[in-house]
C-alpha cells in the first residue's frame, strides 16, 4: 500500500508538471531613438545601492559596538 501511494503522488506530480507551463517572455522595448524605454530597461538600481550599503554600515557598526563592549567587559573583569 505504501509503494501504492509513492506510484499515485509521483505520477500525479509528473503529469501536473507537464499541465503547467511558465509565462512567455514580455515584448522587447521599442527603440529609445524614436521615444521607447531604455535599453537596459527602466529599473531603478540606485536607491537598492543606498539602502544595501546603509545596512552594511548598520550591520558593521553593531558588530564594532558589540566588540567593543565585550572588551570593555574583560578589561572590567
């Protein structure tokens, strides 16, 4: 009954991977000659810099603070 029931999942899921297809690929951007959007696209990268390198910074800046606490500690000690 066990193997019975492995068979049933595995061909169920075989078959639904066969139904399900993915999304075809959007259409090119027109030419940015003639007025269409960049080519690279139109996704903004800048602000995802500034807000990656602040919390680099935040994330370097607890682990100095943590380190300086934990020999402050055993100077204390």
């Amino acid at each position: 009954m066990k193997h019975f029931k492995k068979i049933i999942i595995v061909a169920t899921l075989l078959l639904v991977s066969n139904l399900s297809y993915a999304q075809g690929p959007p259409e090119p951007p027109a030419d940015p000659n003639t007025g269409g959007g960049p080519v690279g696209g139109n996704a903004p990268i800048g602000s995802g810099i500034a807000i990656l390198l602040s919390l680099g910074a935040a994330y370097g800046g607890r682990k100095v603070y943590h380190y300086w606490q934990s020999q402050k500690e055993e100077i204390e000690d």
